[in-house]
C-alpha cells in the first residue's frame, strides 16, 4: 500500500509515518502542502492520501477540490487530518469529496480505526 | 474580552497535551491581563491568528527545557531536533486552538508562528489586551496559554 502524508508539520508526519508502520505501511511519501501533494499524486499511484487543512501555499480544502476534479485522482480516497473542528468546515469538506474525517488531537489508534473504516466503506 | 472565550481554550490545552503527549496539564492560578509591550512569560512563543466569528489571536509561552519535554513526549521519541521542537511546539498551538476555536463559532485560523528569545514583544489589538491563562504540567513546570480576541 502506498500512502501519502500531506501535512505542514514535520512532527505531524513523523507521528502519522509512525502509525502507518505500525499498521505495515512502510510505503510513504511526504508533501508539506497542497501544490506539492497535487504533483506527487500526479506522479505516482497512491492508495489513499492523508491531508492537512491549513497548510501554507495551497490548503487542504483547495486541494481536495484540485484532487476531485481531476479524472485520474478524482476517486483517490482522502482522509482529512486536520485540527480545524469546526462543524461547518468538516461539512464543507465531506461535500468536497473528503472519504473521511479526523480532527485532532487524535490517539494513534484514532488514526488507525479511520484508515480501516476508509477501506471498509469501499 | 468576553469570559466565555477562556474556558474552551483551557479545555483544549487539557485534551492535547492528554491525547496528543499523554501528560496532564492544568490551570495554575487567576487571569491577568499583559498590556501591549510587554514580553512574554517564557522564551519560547508560539502565535496564531484568528478570523471569522472572533478575531485576534492565541498564543502559547514555555520555557525551552519545558516544551523539549512535551515535544518528546508528542512526537513519542527522545531525540528532538530544534526542528522538531519549534515545528512540534506550532502545531500543538495549532491543536488546541483548533479544538478551542469550534466551540466559537466559525473560526479560521492562520499558520501558526514560533520564535524563541527573551524580551519578545508581541502586540494584540489596540482594543483587546492579551488575557494571561496561567498553566502547568504537575511535573515539569508551569507556561502560559493567551488569549487577545474580540468578536469580529
């Protein structure tokens, strides 16, 4: 399985890398904000994708629009990891395409149950 | 500043450093206010803007030896960089005002910024002074969590 962690923070994706080990995926690649997540999807295959909301340069709602508009990605499954809480703003995302949702703070089995229940719903 | 903009944030801190480093934290003492120019308790600061339903800012001050304590415990490794620590110590502000800002409304917030160093000044709204939440972890020390915001 191939995964791409799309977050501004280095430690967030050191805890999130360290998750998916524990899961076996050892398979990962990092992109610091949205431009850099859209070019590595669209280089390599990925089967789901972690991502930030807010995230200098291009953020995680602007993504997730940029990843479902394009034929190739548009039914890549994301998984928003985000600290943003807010009601509105995880209904604006589900309607954007988001496969799923976790705010943080989250427990590293949080993370865990939410990559199963992505897999399960397909 | 309305009172009823402290307390999600105090509740915030509590569930972060709980969920996210596994160590309890809690209020150490009443409310002050710190009038614009004047420092922080701590040398290292962390601040993030907020927009939409409030706006002004939140910020996080700890002492360096303080926060390489939280960051290896949030990052559950005894090596931490400096990288680590002023990226570590953003998004745990990140964090707790993300889950502080929910409960305000629909709250937008900024990239966090960090810097280190004595005699920082960092200034809030004119009309809204920074309002001082005394913190500690039970074992390691005490930090400050601020608050400077009005609604928009």
């Amino acid at each position: 399985m191939k995964v791409l962690l799309t977050d501004d923070s280095s430690t967030m994706r050191k805890i999130q890398k360290r998750v998916l080990a524990g899961m076996g995926i050892e398979d990962v690649l990092e992109a610091s904000n949205g431009k850099e997540a859209i070019d590595l999807i669209s280089q390599h295959k990925f089967d789901f994708v972690l991502l930030d909301v807010n995230m200098p340069e291009m953020n995680g709602m602007e993504t997730l629009k940029a990843i479902r508009g394009n034929p190739d990605s548009a039914k890549l499954p994301v998984i928003m990891c985000t600290s943003v809480a807010d009601k509105g703003q995880v209904m604006e995302a589900i309607k954007a395409g988001a496969t799923n949702y976790l705010v943080k703070p989250f427990q590293p089995e949080d993370l865990q149950k939410k990559i199963e229940a992505t897999f399960n719903k397909g | 500043m309305k009172i009823e903009y402290i307390n999600p944030f105090i509740q915030a801190a509590e569930d972060t450093f709980r969920t996210m480093c596994g160590v309890e934290v809690e209020r150490d003492g009443q409310l002050t206010a710190r009038k614009n120019g004047l420092s922080p308790a701590y040398n290292m600061i962390g601040v993030i803007g907020l927009s939409g339903a409030v706006k002004g800012a939140v910020l996080m001050t700890m002492d360096t030896a303080t926060s390489r304590k939280a960051i290896m415990k949030f990052l559950g490794d005894e090596t931490v960089t400096d990288m680590d620590l002023s990226d570590g110590f953003g998004e745990l502000l990140n964090i707790i005002s993300g889950a502080a800002a929910a409960k305000l409304g629909t709250v937008h917030l900024a990239i966090p910024t960090v810097m280190t160093g004595d005699n920082q000044k960092i200034h809030s709204l004119p009309s809204s002074p920074w309002i001082i939440i005394p913190m500690k972890f039970p074992e390691w020390g005490k930090f400050n969590i601020e608050v400077a915001m009005e609604e928009a």
